[in-house]
C-alpha cells in the first residue's frame, strides 16, 4: 500500500550490547549502538545475545513499557530526525532518533511514555512537549513484528508516534543518550491481536478496530486529506445514514489526529467510511471497515 509524504514519563537505560545480525536490516538513518566485552574462557567465548534480548529489563503483554521520571533532566530533543529497525535472531529493534531544533543530533530525549496497546494493536510512543516538529511522516516496516510507523500531531499539538505491530509480539522500551533516541525491542508472544488499525494512504482509523462497537460512537485516528478535511460516512446497505466532518490537527508536514463522537445512527452491520473525496474524480480516498452497531 502506498504512503503519502512519508503512561508516566519513562527513565530508561539504554540496552548495551554487541551482536551480529542474523536478518537483513533496513534503516532510513544511522541507529544508536553502544558495545560490551563479552566474557571468556581459555577455550572459547560466550556467546551475545542480540541487543533486543539483552539485560534484565522485563517484556509486557499490555500496557506501560515502564515507569518512573527521567532523573530530572530537561531534554534538549525537539525533532524526530529519523526511524531506523533492526530484525536479529528471535527480536526486533525500533529506534525513533531525536535531534535539536538546527537538526543535530540531541543528547537527552527528555520524558517519554511508552505503552503496548493490544486491543488496537500498536505501541504509542508519547514525546516529550519540548518535540515539537519531525523529518519523518511515516515508514513502511513490513517486517513480522512491525508493519508500518506513523509520526502523528496531536490534537493538544505535541507529537506521538504508533508502531503497528505485524503480529502478537512482547514488548519493552528504552532511551539512548548522546544520541538522544526512543528504543522499542520486540519479540514475538503474548495474545493473538484482535484487531488493528485500518490503514489507507489517506487515513487510518485506531479506534473501533473490533467488529463491534455502540452510540455514542467514537471513531480515532489521523489522516494526511487535503486542507486537513476528514470525512465520515457510515452506510447501511448502499444508503448513506450519517456524515459528519472534522478537521484533523495537521497534513502538510505529517499525520494529524482527528476524533469524531456519533452520538446516534442506524444499528446493525454498517460500512464506515473515513477520508476524503478525491478532487479529482470524487472517488472516497480513505479507509473502510465494517462494523456491528447496538
């Protein structure tokens, strides 16, 4: 599918570790390494796990990735510069690299929350307020655990990013420091996902991604549509039921959240639209998904 353009602070150490790949690696930038001596014995040497293995840092099914306040420190990260993903033997390695506002790379990422959302199938990486603008709009991953990355503007106006997973996966977070950057380790377990985003070029829908849902209807995502325009039409059988339109909170640099509430509406199966109607031809531009109402 073609791309346009491309919870509490976490304190985390980066995860240091040597290793050699044991799959192709594919980056847009350059990822934060660090490297350890490995023990030895006179016969031969242990041997490394990939970084995404190592240290004693804990995998989660759910929820925060971690917790507690970055020491205190004031970050100077106020761009995201680049997403870089690594697949080693038994993981995989998301790295969000942060740099100044001149576009050098940052030494401390400030605050951040991390958080595995399951039910909606992606990892939300909340920034820290001082990361203001970005480079990256998204990334097409394609790999077993991770699928696609988007760079979202809120509708409070800071910025967050949503790794959508390919598969089940247990996940964990961490910092780097100089370079400043946000590391994401995955590897494959926990549930079976239920459901994910539905994804379109033009808009993606996070919530409801189940075959279920009922009035009032919340309706969450971001879209990149023309003017930050996003409509929604809810259809039952070939008959328009409802449509609204929002704005969403950016288009031109990358994606922007939107939110619509349909307080009332048809129950039963409907058909959802969410996006735009092409300038070109009319044809909707957007995501579709079907959902059972009441």
């Amino acid at each position: 599918m073609r791309l346009r353009h491309v919870v509490v602070p976490v304190a985390l150490s980066f995860l240091v570790a040597s290793c050699t790949e044991s799959a192709a690696t594919t980056t847009s930038t350059s990822v934060p390494t660090t490297s350890s001596s490995t023990s030895s014995s006179t016969t031969s040497a242990a041997p490394d796990l990939a970084p995404c293995l190592a240290g004693d840092q804990p995998f989660a099914t759910d929820g925060a990735l971690a917790s507690g306040l970055l020491n205190g420190r004031q970050g100077d990260a106020e761009q995201v510069a680049g997403l870089s993903w690594t697949a080693f033997e038994g993981c995989e390695r998301l790295v969000v690299e942060l740099a100044t506002a001149g576009g050098a790379p940052a030494i401390e990422p400030g605050g951040v929350r991390a958080e595995l959302i399951r039910d909606q199938g992606i990892i939300r990486l909340r920034l820290n307020d001082l990361v203001t603008s970005t480079a990256i709009a998204d990334r097409v991953v394609e790999r077993e655990l991770v699928d696609r990355v988007y760079v979202v503007r809120s509708l409070d106006d800071d910025l967050y990013v949503d790794i959508h997973l390919g598969s089940a996966v247990l996940a964990r977070a961490s910092i780097s420091r100089s370079p400043a950057a946000v590391i994401v380790d995955l590897q494959a377990g926990g549930p079976e996902l239920e459901a994910r985003p539905a994804v379109s070029d033009a808009a993606v829908v996070v919530t409801p991604t189940g075959r279920s849902a009922e009035y009032p209807l919340l309706i969450e995502g971001y879209a990149r549509t023309f003017e930050a325009t996003v409509l929604l039409r809810i259809r039952q059988g070939n008959r328009v039921e409802a449509e609204e339109v929002t704005s969403s909170a950016n288009y031109l640099i990358t994606w922007g959240e939107y939110r619509f509430e349909v307080s009332g509406g048809p129950n039963g199966k409907v058909d959802v639209f969410v996006g735009e109607d092409s300038p070109e031809d009319g044809t909707e531009r957007g995501a579709h998904f079907t959902l059972v109402v009441g």
